[in-house]
C-alpha cells in the first residue's frame, strides 16, 4: 500500500510546510487565500512524485479569527556566557531573573527592565533548578553535585544557607506560604521536605518512582509528582507529607502544571505525546490533548500564563516550543529553537508574571519572547 506524505501551501507566500492533517498557519494580516494540499506518493513501487488523492484521509481546513493576544515573537535575547542554563526563576515583581548555569557553578543575575546581567552567584557545583519564594526573599538552588539546596537572599544575592539532602535534589516546589520546600530526588522515588523557618529537612515521601515533576497547587494542601518512571502522579497531603493517592498516568508524566483556580491539573506524558488533564477534586483524568498530529511536539516542560489563556510546552527534547489556547487545547504556535543557532536545549519556560513576556533559558542567554510590535 502506497505511502503519502502531504505538503502545504498557505497562499501568503510562506514557506510550504510538509506534514500531516492538522497543521496550523498564522496569517499576518487579514485577506484572501488559496490554501492548497498536495498528496505525494512516497513509494518506490509508483513514479516518482506523482500527485495524487486520497479520499481515505479527508483534509479539512479550519480558519479561525484570533483576538487572543500572548507573547509568541522572539523580542530580544539576553546574553549570559557559555555554559548549560538549565532553569530559571522569576521573582513575584518581576524585576528579576535567576538562571543556572551547572558547567560554571552560578546563578546569573538578570534585571528584566533593562534585559541585562546585573551579577553572578557562586553556588554549590552543578545547579540545575531553581524557584522563588512568593514573598520575594529568597531564591531556592539545587546542585546535583553536592547534594544539597541552596538559599540565596535576594537583598544582597548572597548564599545565606546550603541545605543538604540525603538524596540528589532535583525540581523544587514551595507552598503558597513559603513554609515548607519540597525537593525531588533524581536518584530514587523520594521527595524531601524542608522547613523553610530554619531551613532544616523534616521529612521523606516515597512518592514511588523518579520525580521529574514537583508542584504545589495553588491553595498549599497538596503536592503533586510526576513520577515518569512509574507512569503515576503521586499526590501527598502536606498538613501530614502522606501520600493520598497515585494516579495512573502513562506515557511517562513529566512536569505538572496547575489552572489558576486550580481545578485541573495538565500533565505532560512526553512518550504518549499528549497532556492529560486531571480534574483536582477527585484526581481523575477528565480528557488529553494529543500532540503527536500536530507536529513535532513530545511535551516535556510546561507552564501556564498568568491569565490562564496560554499553555506553553516545551518538547522532551527541548529543541521545540509549542502554545496551546488553553480554552479548547488548540496548537497556535510552533517553534524550532534549533534553528536559533541553540547548542545545549532549553529545558524550561518562564512567564513574567504580568504575562507580557516568556523567558526561555537556552546556551549563552535567554530567549525573550514578547508582543508583536504590530499588535
């Protein structure tokens, strides 16, 4: 049975755009076009790119006028030095950025108003994450190295306490409060959990399998972990750091992020190439939004805009970005961060909290995604 392939062509003068059914194209103004699909032959066993139709696989487009307005065009890059900037953090004003560097063992300091370094913290070797507290004064740094978290004050950017974890600390989660920090072991399926009053570790939560993802919903009473190895989001109570229930998930849960009301939570499966959405009340999956027709989109990292209308994922191999409508979990935006001359991928997203830019750590800088001039 022959093989097709279906190439694109959107009228604007755009590049053709190989792939399947569902493929979006964003038009810069309004108009008329001529939007063409061609049905090619990829078999040896027939003449050379014949054109061709295949009732079986019907083709349908879909024109939608969009007012929704979000950062979606690459603004500015700020640029940092070599290294790998695995993650960063911004605080609740705004007014900085923390990234991690794990080859040089610093966190770099960038003031967003002026899209400059202003300084550069020497932490424990090998930082990898980070998170900021709600109130502003401390920012949070896990080096896998040395095993332990470190605080830095943000009044002075200075380590005030290097918190050690028996395990090898990965992605950090505070609650809403401030009050406790709960910490993902890489190496095993446990989560420490740090009283942030005297920094000191006051618990461990066999959550049962690698925490790649660690989150605390909204209101403070429970955590959720993406376990990927285990195929499960763990969920544990904090007023007891008791693991209330595990949740079948599959396709290996990688990060998890929250609504603003906190009614669902989507789950990004990096190997089933969808998001699955769990309803928060009772922990139960209540739909998925598959990726695998929509382009190159493995979903890894995730993070949701302030005004609970985008959803930004960033692929499990870190070289695709994607922006889903959260309102029906439609693909808007598609981009290759390897043709932005990237050598070591970006592994997370970071909206400022005012929604008007999206801060993409990748080697040598961060991508600054803004606007659009014209809107």
């Amino acid at each position: 049975m022959p093989l097709y392939t279906k190439i694109w062509t959107w009228g604007d003068g755009s590049s053709p755009l190989s792939g399947g059914n569902d493929q979006t194209h964003a038009y810069e103004a309004p108009g008329t076009y001529a939007v063409t699909c061609q049905v090619i032959h990829t078999s040896t066993t027939v003449p050379a790119n014949p054109s061709a139709s295949d009732p079986s696989e019907p083709c349908t487009v879909r024109i939608i006028i969009d007012t929704l307005v979000f950062p979606d065009t690459v603004v500015a890059t700020i640029p940092i030095g070599a290294g790998k900037h695995n993650w960063a953090c911004v605080l609740p004003d705004g007014n900085r950025l923390y990234v991690t560097n794990s080859d040089a063992g610093l966190v770099s300091v960038i003031d967003t108003r002026t899209n400059a370094v202003s300084g550069s913290i020497q932490v424990p070797a090998s930082p990898t994450f980070c998170t900021a507290s709600r109130s502003g004064q401390y920012v949070y740094v896990s080096s896998t190295t040395s095993r332990s978290v470190a605080v830095i004050r943000t009044s002075d950017d200075s380590v005030v306490n290097t918190i050690q974890i028996p395990g090898e600390p990965g992605r950090l989660a505070l609650l809403p409060n401030d009050s406790f920090l709960y910490v993902g072991h890489n190496d095993d399926g446990l989560v420490s959990v740090v009283r942030t009053s005297d920094w000191s570790p006051v618990a461990l939560v066999d959550v049962g399998g690698a925490p790649l993802g660690v989150t605390a919903k909204p209101g403070g009473e429970f955590v959720y972990v993406a376990c990927g190895s285990a195929n499960v989001v763990a969920v544990v109570r904090t007023s007891d750091n008791s693991l209330v229930s595990t949740v079948p998930i599959g396709g290996t849960p990688t990060d998890i992020v929250f609504s603003p009301t906190a009614e669902t939570a989507y789950v990004s499966c990096s190997t089933g190439d969808s998001i699955v959405l769990l309803r928060t009340s009772d922990n139960r999956t209540v739909g998925q939004a598959r990726l695998d027709s929509m382009g190159p989109l493995r979903p890894g990292r995730l993070a949701m805009l302030p005004d609970d209308k985008c959803l930004y994922v960033l692929s499990d191999d870190a070289f695709t970005l994607g922006i889903l409508r959260r309102s029906d979990n439609y693909l808007l935006r598609l981009f290759a961060l390897d043709l932005m001359d990237i050598a070591w991928p970006a592994r997370v997203v970071v909206p400022h909290p005012d929604g008007s830019r999206v801060y993409v750590p990748v080697s040598g800088g961060v991508a600054v995604f803004g606007l659009r001039q014209s809107r």
